[in-house]
C-alpha cells in the first residue's frame, strides 16, 4: 500500500472524511496536509509515511489488543447481550470470570473457558494468535449505566467494559406529546433588567421571568448557554465558547439574593457606601453590558460573603453549610478539578499566562503532584469556586422552582453549546478526551459566507469511546440539570462536526464523523433519566438521513419561520411545519423579525466586509425584498394580515408592531408542537443579539433591554401575543 492510500485509509478509518459540497455546490476534496493535522489532533501521529503505516496498524489492530471492547450499547426492549471477548489463543482452557456491577450496586458472575464459548474469528498479532468468541449475558439489566469486568486466571483483571442500556427514544412531555402544544418565551440572560441587577442579568431575574412568563401560559422559557466562562478573563463572555459546558457562569449570581448578604454586616456596608452604590447605578444603566466592571464590582462583595459563610455557616449542625458539603461530594472529582483549575488561572493570569499551556509546566495536568500541593496550600481559594457553583445551582434551580410552581409545564429550557475554548477548564481536565490543535467551525452557508472557525476544541471520536463517553454522558447531564427543554447548538454534531487546521482559513476544514448511533442513545438516556425533551439545532449543512434519526429518537427539530420556504420561494403554510419541532420567527444569530424586515443584518456584513464576492450584498437584498413579499402573502392567507400590507424595508412602530402579533400567531397555528416567542421580536428590536462571522465588530452577547423583565410582561404587546397563542390553542 503506497504512503498516499495509507494515509487515506488511515483518515477514512478515524472518521475523517475524503471532502464535502460547499453552499455553491463545488465537491470540496480535504488535502493530505489537513488530514494528517487532524490524524495527529486523534492521537495518531501521520507526519511521515512510516508514522502513517504505524499509526494504521495501531488502529486497526486496537480492538484486538483488548479483551472487552469499551463500550457495548444495549436496547432496553432487546433480548439480552452477547458479548465479544477477545484473548490470545493459548488462554482457551483457563478459567475466566465476568462480573456485571449494575449501577445500583446489584452484581452478577459467571465464569467460562474461552473454549466453551460460541465462536467468532481469529487475527494474527506480532505477538500471537488472537480469538475472538462471545459471551451471551444471561439477562438484560434495566435502563443505565452498568460496569462488566472480565478476570483471568488468579483473579487479575485484564478488562473493563461500560454495557449501557438505552431507550427507544427521548423524553417528550405530554403537553407537546398528546396535549394541544405549548408556546415558550426565548430570551438571553444577560439581557434581563431588574432594579436589583448590577449591570448584567441574573438567575434572580431569570426566576422571576419564568414565573411571570408561566402566569401569562408559557409553558417554558429559553434562555442562552449558562456554561462557566472566564472569571479571571471577564472579555471572555461569548456564552457560546465557554470554559466548561458542566458548570455555571458565576456573572449571573444575584449576589442581593444570596441568604449571606442579608447578614453579613462588612457586605452591608461595603454596599451601602456612596461609591460602590454610584457604580451598581452606572453599570445599571448602560445599554450594553460592561462585563470586566459588572465583575470588578461583583468579585470583592462576593469573596467579602464567602468569608461570611465559611466563618458562621461551616458547623456541623448548619443546614446550609450541609448543603454545601453536599453539593461538594456531588461535584466529584470534575467539580474539584473545575474548581482547581479556576484557582489556578486567577493566579497565572496576573502573571500574563491565561492560556494553561503557558502555566508551569508542572501545573498543565491536574493529576500532577505540583497540582495536588496547590490545592492543600489553597484549601480556601479553590472551595471558593466551588462555593460559587453552590450559589449559581442554587439560584438556577429556584428560578426552575418558581416557574414550575406558577404553571410551566416544562420549565426553563437551556441551551449547550457545540464546544469548549482549548485554554479553559474542560480542556485542561479532560486533555486526553479532547481533539486539542484543531477548532470546530462551519463551513459557507447563507449565515457566514466565508465560514466559520468558532474556536473551540471537539471531543476526540477515536479517544470519547475508550472513555466509556464518560466526558459526553456527563455533559449531557449536567445541562439538563433543573430544566425541563434541553436544545442542542449544532445538533449535527452527533454525527459530525466540521473541523477547521490552526492557522488556515475557515473554508479549509473538512467533516469528520462521531459513533451517531451511539451518542444518539446516549441523549435519549439522558433525556429520560431526566425528564427533559431535547431540540436539535439542525439548520445549516445537515447529512442524510440525519432529520429521519432526530425523529426516529424522539428528539425535536428546530425550525426558523424566515427559513421555512417552498421550492418556489413561498413560506411554508402552517399545516406543513415539522410536528415534532420547535417553530419560532427568528434566533439569536439573526435580526429581530424588524431588522430582518429592514435587511439591518445585510447592511452590517456589508460595512464589516464578511461578503467574500463583490455584489453579494445587492443579491442579498433582492432575496430579502422577495421574503418580505412571500412573508406577506403567508400571513394574508390566514387572515392575519392585511394584503397591502407594505413590503419597503422601512416600518412604522405599528406596523412593526402588527407584523410581530401575525407572524406569532401564525406560528401559533402551525402543526409544530412547541412555539417560541423571542423577546426581541415582539419588542422590535432591530440590533441582534449576534452576528455570526464578527467578534468586537458587534456587540455581540451585550445588548440589554430597555426596560425590566416585569415591565416587558406587562406590555400590551407581550401580553396580545400571549393572548394570541393562547386563543390559538396553545
């Protein structure tokens, strides 16, 4: 095999795919630089062709060099497993034992001689002959996860296995499964206004949205990834490229809110003093959030609490101070590190060196012994961390509390992002899980011309498997916590993700495949140990056959009302949305439906020269200009408009006003079982909240709104939209 095919092999084998079509349709063939860059990314290195030919053996030959594979899915409706087991020839006549840990401690054992067992096929190693025969399970354990651990001669283990029973499909709530749908208020957190905010929205405001958005019929209310971002960073403040997707962003604690700040006399006077008071009121009032001054306020009074806490809440009688350790011991070991890693960049970031590849070399892996005497010398700063993801988890399950409580069927309703930033938390913890070097992006499509490269670092495909998708699984978990509605950004990346070279333009990457079948079961687990329904972000560039599996697993999908058009360019009619989907007028990466209309979003790529051709911007236009036509005729046709109505770019605040009610209850009456209502729809909003493709160009994740989260239920266009959907059905 010559060096070339070895290496196309190689890459075929690890996921990598040979190229892709672009948005214009031009066969885009992936270079054997690109590969080999992301072959090194997986941990198989293929810089020459002799490193090509031994990484390839090593992959090819790795599922005979174990006795258990990893993992082994099971279905839950399935007869019981067989299981593969793999061993050198000379073992057939010694005595094996398997024991089977379900994950509520019950075991099982058995023993066998490999010879006994049912035949499968044989491989020749370096070392020796290796069979492979299979094990039938006597009976299937229940939905979970479950440990099997095969023993040889003398008790040694020689393997371990994560055998994962799943369901059928996802979780699906009965008010959107059987009931007459549901409608849902979307929103980004930072955005909400309260007279108790200090410049950024918190989860005190988001609590109460929820409970004021269920008093109007909402049935959930969407909000914006809460991922911990960058505290010692604070420019940092993208919610979609964060430091880890498992814990929270601490800048949306509603410090007023935490029981320590009604009693501690130094935060009562540190707040009461004509400065700090001047700057709460200026942070306040700004239109756009300054999150380096929102933290340099915050910090002090929360580290002032903190003090408070561990002195009067830390006895062993003290129920919040039980709590606390509670929280702790659930954390586990990824909290402990989470919280050491945030300690550790406080104290390298003052140095210059944020990035942990800059740290000491001692410190950039956090089971070194360097790390180990950190943390037994900063015993208090790294449970400082962890006392603020106690607070943040606290307040977060209050607002889910409250809205449940006030008549939300389902609840808060989150978002997970695609990916991590490589210099954050996730990354340094979880190194070997992780394809470090590459970044996930998108290639061209109507959003980004150019592409996207969106910085952030992908789960390794070969490496999440070989640990039991534990960094997955846990993911997963931790973002269904208190919510009822869970979406998914970029939900194709189940099966795969566009990867982007370091250092190369955004149109240079290529796809690489992820064990769908397997992620999908692992939602649908998720999903039902949690009671949360999942939507899957699928616009964009979506494989075949990916739609049909998101439906099949009971995962809804995402539908865009300005991208729901037929192929003669009208909107789709509302009997022919999705059932199981979420509709909604616009997202976060588009305009307002009034920017939209007056094609604000073409204009700012057309200034900020995200435009890769000359004349895009005037095509663009055209199309806009024949979308508002089609938007028109589509709400005339149910009555809900006027039919001449005005299509030039520039509305009137009523007729924006009337565009927003029709274009909800459209919505409202389409045969999509979950309606989302965006607040800066209804509020004609022009400026959106962010343009795909820029990053300091826009004011990206800053904007706030103009008036406080009770004023905005109460307007008389929130409140008629809410009527509308509800007279509508939902």
């Amino acid at each position: 095999m010559s060096g070339s095919d070895a290496l196309d092999r190689l890459a075929r084998l690890a996921g990598i795919e040979d190229g892709w079509w672009d948005f214009f349709g031009e066969w885009r063939v992936v270079p054997p630089e690109t590969k080999r860059v992301f072959l090194a990314a997986m941990g198989l290195p293929a810089d020459s062709d002799d490193q090509v030919r031994a990484s390839l053996r090593d992959l090819e030959s790795r599922p005979w060099r174990r006795a258990l594979e990893p993992v082994l899915m099971a279905d839950e409706h399935g007869a019981p497993p067989s299981i593969a087991i793999t061993l050198p020839a000379e073992a057939d006549e010694a005595e094996h034992v398997w024991v089977l840990e379900e994950e509520l401690g019950i075991r099982h054992t058995g023993s066998f001689r490999p010879f006994e067992l049912r035949w499968g096929e044989e491989y020749q190693l370096e070392g020796g002959l290796i069979h492979r025969r299979w094990l039938d399970l006597p009976a299937l354990p229940p939905c979970g996860y479950h440990r099997l651990i095969l023993s040889g001669p003398g008790g040694a283990v020689l393997a371990e296995m994560a055998l994962i029973v799943t369901p059928p499909r996802a979780f699906v709530p009965e008010i959107v499964e059987r009931g007459a749908g549901a409608w849902g208020i979307a929103t980004q957190i930072y955005s909400l206004r309260s007279e108790r905010d200090w410049g950024v929205g918190t989860y005190g405001n988001l609590a109460d949205l929820a409970e004021g958005a269920a008093r109007l019929g909402a049935a959930c209310v969407g909000i914006n990834p809460l991922h911990a971002l960058f505290p010692a960073d604070p420019e940092r403040f993208s919610p979609y490229s964060p430091s880890s997707r498992r814990f929270l962003n601490i800048a949306y604690i509603d410090i007023e809110a935490i029981p320590e700040f009604r009693e501690c006399l130094e935060a009562k006077r540190m707040f009461a003093s004509p400065g700090y008071q001047a700057t709460v009121a200026r942070l306040r009032g700004y239109s756009q959030i300054e999150y380096p001054d929102v933290m340099r306020l915050a910090r002090p009074m929360l580290e002032v609490l903190n003090r408070w806490f561990r002195r009067t809440r830390m006895g062993d009688d003290d129920p919040r101070g039980q709590a606390f350790r509670a929280f702790q011991a659930e954390m586990g070991e990824a909290g402990r590190r989470f919280s050491v890693f945030e300690a550790l960049h406080d104290r390298f970031s003052r140095d210059g060196k944020a990035y942990w590849r800059q740290w000491p070399k001692e410190y950039r892996r956090p089971d070194s012994p360097a790390v180990a005497d950190f943390v037994l010398e900063h015993v208090e700063q790294v449970e400082f961390y962890q006392w603020l993801q106690f607070i943040a988890d606290q307040q977060l399950a209050e607002a889910q509390a409250r809205g449940k409580a006030a008549g939300a069927a389902i609840g808060l309703y989150r978002d997970l992002a695609v990916g991590i930033a490589g210099d954050g938390a996730e990354a340094w913890a979880q190194q070997e899980s992780l394809a470090l070097g590459v970044s996930v992006g998108a290639p061209p499509d109507p959003l980004a011309l150019k592409g996207q490269d969106w910085g952030l670092v992908p789960f390794n495909p070969i490496t999440l498997r070989e640990h039991f998708y534990a960094p997955f699984i846990e993911v997963m978990a931790a973002n269904m916590r208190h919510a009822g509605a869970l979406r998914l950004d970029h939900a194709m990346s189940l099966a795969r993700l566009y990867w982007v070279p370091p250092g190369q333009p955004a149109d240079q990457g290529a796809y690489v495949r992820y064990p769908a079948e397997d992620l999908f079961r692992l939602v649908a687990l998720e999903s039902q140990r949690n009671r949360c329904l999942v939507i899957g972000e699928d616009l964009g560039t979506v494989p075949d056959g990916f739609r049909e599996r998101m439906d099949r697993m009971g995962i809804f999908a995402y539908r865009v009302m300005v991208f729901e058009k037929t192929r003669d360019g009208a909107i789709r009619a509302p009997d022919q949305f999705d059932a199981k989907a979420l509709a909604i007028a616009a997202t976060h990466d588009l305009p307002s439906l009034r920017g939209w209309w007056a094609a604000k979003d073409i204009d700012r790529r057309e200034k900020l020269d995200l435009y890769p051709r000359q004349g895009q911007a005037a095509e663009e236009r055209a199309a806009r200009a024949a979308d508002r036509v089609a938007m028109v005729a589509a709400l005339a046709g149910q009555g809900l408009l006027s039919a001449d109505f005005p299509v030039t770019p520039t509305l009137a605040d009523a007729q924006a006003v009337a565009l927003a009610a029709a274009a909800h209850a459209y919505l409202g009456r389409s045969a999509s079982r979950l309606t989302m209502v965006q607040m800066e729809d209804v509020l004609g909003q022009e400026v959106q909240m962010n343009l795909p493709g820029t990053t300091t160009q826009h004011p990206n994740w800053r904007l706030r709104y103009k008036a406080d989260t009770a004023a905005i239920l109460a307007d008389a266009r929130m409140v008629a939209t809410a009527e509308g959907l509800k007279s509508g059905g939902r």
